[in-house]
C-alpha cells in the first residue's frame, strides 16, 4: 500500500495515518553513515544513526524501527552480535535486518541469516538497489502500522458495540418487564370491574324484579281511588289521582325495560339457533299493528337473511327499532324501510326512517342506558337502544346510527353471516 493509499484508507475509516517511518543505520565509521543518509534521505524517512552495536541496541529499546542497516565489521561488538541481541529483545523481534558487509562467502551469509538477517547489501553499495530494497521495508512497516491501528480502532469500535447492545437488551428487558407488570395489572382490574359490573346487573335486576310486586299494589289501588273517588272530590284531588296513575304507569314501563335489559345482559349463555329475519319482521309488524295503524306508518322491506340467532331477542331488536322510528317522527307520516345486505362475512341490517334524525354528536350516547336526548313528550325510559346493542353484541354483532336532525336516521345492526 503506497502511502497516499493507506493515507486515504485511514480517511475513509477516520482513523490516524501512520508517521514517518524510522530507518536504523548502524556503521562504526561516519563517512559510511554520512553515504547511507545521502542515499536514503530521498526517500522522507527519519534516519537515525548509531556508531557502535551498543548504541544500536540502545535505539532499539526506545524506538520501533522500519529496518535496520547494520555493518557487518564494527569493533567491540560486530553487526552478527548485535543482530542476535537486537532479536532477544521482544520490541525488535521482527525487525528487519539488512546486513552491510564486503563478504560474499558462503559461512558468511550463513552466520548472517542465523543471526537474524532478512538480507545483504554488498559493499560497494548500489544506491538504486539500497533505496529500493528499504524502501520495500519501510511500506511493510507502515502497512503493519496501519494493520496494527485499524485492528485497535475496530477492536474498541467492537467493544463500544457490545456495550450498546448489552445496554439496549437490558432496556428492552425493563421494557418487557414493566409491559408484563402492566399487563397483569390491566388484568386484575379487568377481572375486578368484570365482577362488579356483575354484581350491579345482578342488583338491578333484583332491584327491577322485587320493586314489581310493590308496585302493582300501589298501581291497583291507584286505580281503585281514580275508579271510586274521581269527579267526587275537589279538582285538585282529581289532578293528583291522575298524577298517581300515570306515575305508576311509567314506573311500569321502566321496570319492564329495566328487568328486560337486565335479563339480556346478565345472560352469557351461548346464542343458539337460527332467525329467519323475514318471519321475525312480520311478527313484529303484527304486534306493533295497532300503533303503525294509529300513526298511518308505512313500512317496507328487502329479502332478509337467515341468520345464526335468538328469534326472540332479534325481535325484540326489530321492535324497539321500529317503534322508536314511530316514535321520534317527524310532522310527515312514518315511512320505514327495513334492508339487509351482504358484506363480507356480514350480514348488514339496517332500519331507516324519515323521522326527526339525530345530532351526529350524540350518535354514540344513544346507545346508552337510561340516555335521552328527548323530554317528556316522547314517552320512553333510555332503556331501547341500550338493550338493542347488547343483544347484537351478545350475538357477535355491532351497532350504530347515521343520521341527520331533519333527515330521518338509518340504525345499522351487523350479525357474523354463516
Ligand atoms: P327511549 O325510551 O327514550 O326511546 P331509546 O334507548 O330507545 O330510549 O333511545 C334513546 C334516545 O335516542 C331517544 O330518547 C331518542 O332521543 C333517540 N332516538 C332513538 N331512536 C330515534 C329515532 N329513530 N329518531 C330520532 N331519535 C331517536
């Protein structure tokens, strides 16, 4: 690798390019010294020098060297000497060694390698041949440098990875712990308000049922005093009798919705049977005859599906919806279309009427208990529609209203289709 190649590598990693290499030259004789830096200095490196083995070995122990150029023949201790002690030096280990020396036998080059040479430069020198064979050692070094830095870089890179996963698996860990905490407690306070609504239902059809027979004591001898009394007291008398009774009445007519809606909530038996909506609707119309007669009501119908359900309770459903269309008329006379559509796995059923219609904000209150969003003048206890969406539910359906003030309204039941 050239060193503007491993400079631009090290760029694209953002990691630090190597520094200039360090060249040994050992030589006990400084004109030889002074030939080695002239030849070399071309190549940008840093030359350093060292007169004697000792010194080389010196340099050695403090500095990391390219290679080394070592002169065969010094005084005291010879290059051979000092390219063993160099070797048993762990920093310079591997540090390449070319020999200097005029000798070219055999014994020689052998002593050389055996010492730990990794060539000869003959004497004379050829400068082209010195500068490339150092230049050749001086790239492997940096790309060993190179190596050497990248692996540290990645190695800490690494260990900054692990750390961020150990840390995002123990977040996650927390996360999954606190989910389970808070699932077990959505839980609990499921089953707590499971058992107290039921509790409440069971109440109030108890309530509803046990306040029945009171009532009918107070309604038959309210009858009784209007049948006796009437027109024999005062007027005042007479207006209050009249107030008892319709009193009474009403108190009926809630108690009855009440302990209906009760009944159906309070059931989680399972839905069995089939309805022929066709022959529910035409009972409902007969049971209701007299009022649709009374309000000059016309009704019509699509083909209706059989579906998987309690002909009873689906009446019931068809019924408070029909009425209420009745009821909550508009000046013109009631026109009511009953329709059925297939959608899906669905069956869409729908009652639409040119009645009043309703503010769309109140599309979802409707439908709970005891909510009305009209007085006196239309008789009703809030109950209808109530018990209208608990039966679809408990037959696995759903409801709901589109409607208009001034528009009429269209209530949609959808029931699961075979
Ligand atoms: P209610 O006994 O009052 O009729 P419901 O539960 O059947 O009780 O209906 C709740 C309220 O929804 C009614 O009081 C009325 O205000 C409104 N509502 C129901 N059906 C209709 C309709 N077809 N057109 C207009 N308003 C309706």
């Amino acid at each position: 690798m050239s060193q503007a190649s491993a400079a631009s590598e090290s760029t694209r990693l953002k990691m630090p390019v190597p520094q200039r290499a360090k060249i040994l030259l050992v030589d006990d004789r400084p004109e030889n010294l002074v030939t080695l830096e002239a030849i070399l200095e071309d190549l940008g490196e840093d030359l350093v020098r060292a007169s004697s083995g000792r010194e080389a070995l010196r340099q050695v122990l403090n500095h990391d060297f390219a290679v080394i150029l070592l002169d065969v023949k010094m005084p005291d201790i010879d290059g051979f000497e000092t390219a063993a002690l160099i070797r048993e030096r762990e920093r310079s280990r591997h540090t390449p060694i070319l020999f200097l020396t005029a000798h070219r036998d055999d014994e020689h080059l052998f002593r050389g390698y055996y010492a730990g040479a990794v060539d000869f430069l003959f004497k004379p020198l050829n400068p082209e041949v010195l500068r490339s064979k150092v230049s050749v050692f001086v790239e492997l070094a940096k790309k060993n440098e190179l190596l050497r830095v990248h692996a540290e870089v990645l190695e800490s890179r690494n260990a900054e990875l692990e750390r961020t996963v150990a840390e995002r698996q123990k977040a996650e860990e927390h996360v999954r712990q606190l989910n389970a905490e808070l699932e077990r407690r959505v839980a609990e306070r499921t089953e707590e308000l499971r058992r107290s609504n039921d509790q409440m239902r069971e109440f109030t059809y108890a309530a509803a049922h046990d306040l029945q027979e009171p009532l009918r004591t107070v309604a038959s001898y309210a009858q009784l005093l209007a049948a006796r009394y009437r027109g024999k007291l005062d007027a005042d008398a007479d207006e209050f009798i009249t107030f008892v009774v319709e009193g009474v009445q009403r108190m009926h007519v809630l108690l009855k919705d009440l302990l209906a809606y009760s009944q159906t909530a309070n059931s989680d038996t399972a839905i069995h049977g089939q309805a022929n909506l066709t022959s529910v609707l035409a009972k409902v119309i007969h049971s209701l005859e007299v009022t649709l007669r009374e309000s000059s009501a016309e009704i019509t119908h699509d083909p209706l599906p059989t579906v998987h359900g309690d002909p009873l309770q689906l009446g019931q459903v068809l019924q408070n919806l029909i009425s209420n269309a009745v009821k909550y008329r508009s000046l013109e006379s009631p026109r009511i279309h009953v329709a059925a559509e297939r959608c899906g796995n669905e069956w869409v059923c729908s009652v639409k009427d040119n009645g009043l219609g309703i503010d769309p904000q109140y599309k979802e209150l409707i439908f709970g208990i005891f909510k009305r969003l009209h007085g006196k003048q239309y008789p009703g206890t809030g109950i209808g529609l109530a018990l209208v969406k608990r039966i679809i539910e408990r037959h696995g359906g759903r409801v709901w209203v589109e409607s208009e003030p001034g528009q009429g309204s269209q209530f949609f039941f959808a029931l699961p289709a075979d």
